[in-house]
C-alpha cells in the first residue's frame, strides 16, 4: 500500500503543474487568445473543486481502489488527448486530467486513513511532501523535456508513465478489495456534513490555504519582477518556492504528533505572514521571504489533509469530508483568490494593497486551523432511510 500511495501523491500535480512553464510556447503554437489562456490554467482547478464533488460517491459505489484505477484513467486519457496540437484536444486533455486528478486528491486522505489509522500524520506528510516533490519536479523539467522531445506536447505527454505506473499499482489491489456490499433494505445513504460545524471549519482552513498556494503560484514572478528582479531570477525564486514546500509539507504532521496541532497551525499563519509583508517592507532579501513563504505553503496544505483525517471517524468519512473541503476549497481559494488580488493589483496600480490583504487572510486562518484543533470528529447528519411498510418514519438521527 505504501508503493501505491507514493505513486498517487506523485501523480496529482506533474499533468497540470507542467503546463504552465510552456505556456509562450503553447499559447503561440496553438494560436490562444490571452482570455483563452487565462481559461487554460483556470480549467485545471475549476476541475479538482467540480470532480472533487462526485469522487466520495464514486467510492461508496464500486470502492476506492477502482475509483482511483478510473481516476488514473483519466490522468493517462487526458495526457494522450494533448498529443494532438490542437485546442479542442489542450482543454479536453487538461478537463480529463483535472477530473482523474480530482479524484486521487480526494481519496488520497481517505487511503491514508484506511491503510494507516495509527499513523494518519506521518504518512499525510509523506504523501503531501511526495505531492510538492511531483510539483516542483513537473515545473523544473518542463522546458528540458521541450527541449528533448521538440515540442511541448512531447513534454506535456511524457507524464502518462509515472501514471501508467499508478495504475498497475492499484490494479492489485482492485482484485483483492472486491465491490463494496450492497446496502440493507431500508438503511438510511450516507449524511450530510453541510450541517457539522467543525467540517465547515475544516473546509474554510483549506479554502484560505488554497488562496494563498495558487495566488502564489499565479502571481509570485509578476510581483517579484515588479519589485525589481529579472524574469529569470522571479522564476527560479517561485521555482525555490515550491521545491521548500517539500520539507515544509513532510515535516508539519510529524511535528503535530509531538506539539499538537494548534501550535502549528499558528506557526503557519504567523510566518505566512511575516513572509508576505517582508515582500513589502524588505524586498531587497525577497529570497528569505519566498524560502519562508514555500515552507508556510507546503506545510499549511498538508496541515489541511492531516485535518481532514485527524477529524473523520472512518474511511468513508473522510472521503466525504475530503470530497467537500476539497470542492469548496479549491472553487472558491484556489479561484477568487488569483483573480481577487489581479483586480486589486490592476485597481490600485502596485501590489501593496494585495499583498497586505493577503497577510490579513492569515487572520481567519489562524481561527479556523485553532477551531479545526479541537478533539472532536466531524459527525454526519444522517438521512432518512425510506420506511417499511407499516412503519411510522423515523426521526433524523446523528451518525457518529
């Protein structure tokens, strides 16, 4: 199982992360209008909030293992269709990408929780430092591997091996799993959490947290330039960026086994920040800033996951919670955030407004990772099973 977790948390970034150091070439190859890019590199997320609403159904249906062997089928599907240098195939491929991945990001914590119940944090900071290692490697070698194969499409489609390697990981395990039983006549389908407080809580923590990962990854280098640095220097400092949220990510859930998880939810908020106004106010060392800003990102999305199994009471669960953090996370931080700051940005003519904003995000933040702390399980909200005959209904009930 640990093979198998490795190879998903490896595939959930490489097949969008590496699209967007090709985007010149992309972009002038196919003949994109600059709004048609914007909704390029907007697709991919707009994908994980939207697939990630269905994956913990799709689950309870045929089981984890064959919706992340479907998941993976995806992945590879999407990463074939962009071989065609065509648009129709750039945004189908990159919509079957985002939906397989969508699903791996999902059930990813509920694997975790299933596989390992006694060790959710250790192996949620592995699987999401593995997850930042994917990211950071897909932005690094994108331009080489143009290089290498003469085209980005060659580039974009050499990522459907380390996928085709997921898949016959998790094809194993699809024949011992079985389908999951059928349910009793009259049992009550799973709840609803939309009515537990402390999962509302959970969500808003990822939702800020993928606010401030994608306004990063979106806006870093245009900030760093406006502050005086080169295109080259801006792009290798979001490129250090992303390669410290490794550590970061791999080293936050350990360190909640051994100080809990307030004092490292405040850790991040605080440093988060810290980095974000020192951007501002000294941007003559904005490479300490960045170094502290990729650690606050890492380990604030692995703090997020570690959450998200520190707080459902089984497998199932925290794929139902794992499917609405994610989907109300990333459609609202991952896609108000970017375009909220690029309005401030455009409205005030400088990045001093956004960037102060941005720091006070961490705010609520602080809050809701205090609340998400709490020692308590999230606790759906039971629906009502269909009565026999003869039988008066039933009172809702809470499952705990």
């Amino acid at each position: 199982m640990t093979v198998g977790l490795t190879l998903l948390a490896l595939n959930l970034r490489p097949a969008i992360g590496s699209v967007s150091p090709l985007l010149d070439d992309i972009q002038e190859s196919v003949g994109l209008s600059d709004s048609a890019v914007s909704v390029l590199t907007t697709l991919p997320v707009v994908c994980l909030g939207v697939f990630a609403a269905v994956s913990p159904a799709l689950s309870r249906r045929i089981g984890t293992p064959r919706a992340l062997v479907l998941g993976f089928l995806l992945l590879i599907a999407g990463v074939v269709v962009r071989l065609d240098e065509a648009a129709w195939a750039l945004f189908l491929g990159t919509a079957l990408a985002g939906a397989g991945l969508a699903i791996g990001n999902v059930l990813m914590p509920a694997v975790i929780k299933s596989a390992f119940p006694d060790r959710v944090r250790l192996y949620t900071g592995i699987g999401t430092a593995v997850l930042s290692a994917g990211a950071a490697l897909a932005a690094g070698v994108a331009v080489p591997l143009r290089d290498a194969t003469d085209g980005w499409s060659g580039s974009l489609a050499l990522w459907a091996v380390p996928a085709a390697l997921g898949l016959v990981a998790w094809l194993p395990l699809v024949r011992r799993s079985g389908r999951p039983a059928p349910a009793a006549p009259g049992t009550a389908p799973a709840g609803s959490l939309l009515g537990d407080a402390m999962a509302w809580q959970v969500t808003g923590y990822l939702a800020l947290r993928a606010l401030a990962y994608f306004t990063a990854l979106g806006w870093l280098p245009t900030i760093l330039a406006d502050l005086g640095y080169s295109n080259a220097t801006s792009g290798a400092l979001l490129s250090v960026t992303m390669l410290v949220s490794v550590p970061g990510a791999l080293f936050a859930p350990i360190l909640v086994g051994r100080k809990g998880t307030a004092p490292i939810a405040t850790t991040i908020a605080v440093a988060g920040a810290v980095s974000l106004l020192g951007l501002l106010w000294a941007p003559g060392i904005a490479a300490l800033w960045v170094v502290i800003l990729g650690i606050t990102l890492g380990a604030g999305h692995a703090m997020a996951l570690t959450f998200i199994g520190l707080r459902a009471p089984s497998p199932q669960v925290a794929a139902q919670l794992s499917g609405m953090v994610q989907t109300i996370g990333y459609l609202v931080g991952g896609i108000a955030g970017p375009l909220l700051l690029g309005l401030l940005h455009g409205a005030t003519n400088g990045w001093t407004v956004s960037l102060v904003l941005l720091a006070a995000f961490t705010l609520p933040e602080l809050v809701l990772g205090l609340c998400s702390s709490r020692d308590r399980a999230v606790r759906p909200r039971a629906r009502q099973a269909a009565p026999a005959p003869g039988q008066a209904p039933q009172s809702p009930a809470l499952v705990d």
